[in-house]
C-alpha cells in the first residue's frame, strides 16, 4: 500500500476484514488465519502488499512503528494482538471481538 493510511480507514478496512475471517473461520474450525488474511487481501488488491498483511500494522509503520501507533493501543494502552485471551492467530472470533469493543470504545 503506496498511499497513507488514515486512522479511521485502519480501523474501516481492519474491521472488514475481520468480519469475512470469522465467517470463514466459523465454517472452517481449523482455517488459517494468516492464510484467510492473505486471502482477503488477494481478493481486494486496490491495497496491495500491506505490513504483515494487517491494516493495524501498516498504520503503525506509517506513523512511528514498534506498536506505538497500533490503532488498538491507541484506544487501550495494553491492547497487543498476541494477547493469549484474545489472539489473532489462535483466537480469530474473540480477536474480532475485541476489535469490535476497541472500536466501541474509541467512538464514546
């Protein structure tokens, strides 16, 4: 992706995203997610090549980089997409749901 990203298109395509992972996710149990990324980003190739293939990590790139940006910290300080509870890899449908609450919460 050539073109900045502005925080609220982070937080619009991140969501889309997500939202098409866990309908995939919830047909397929043992779906890969970083594969499903890869997916959804090969069928929407307006975007091209995007860091990590996530639009909270091409934000954070574009502004100051190691997480200080990641639009989900921004809202929560102690946001990380590794969280055990809610991980992105392992725990797609609590990740979206966290996401979901994040962006909740930044909208108040």
């Amino acid at each position: 992706m050539k073109k900045k990203l502005t925080l609220e298109q982070a937080w619009k395509y991140c969501l889309q995203m997500w939202k098409w992972i866990v309908e995939q996710v919830k047909k397929d149990k043992d779906a890969d997610v970083d594969d499903l990324k890869a997916k959804w980003l090969k069928n929407h190739p307006r975007f091209g090549n995007i860091m990590s293939d996530c639009f909270f990590c091409e934000y954070d790139e574009q502004q100051e980089g190691f997480c200080l940006s990641c639009p989900g910290r921004l809202v929560d300080g102690n946001f990380n997409c590794a969280d055990s509870t809610y991980s992105f890899q392992d725990e797609p449908i609590r990740f979206y749901h966290e996401l979901l609450g994040l962006n909740k919460k930044r909208k108040e």
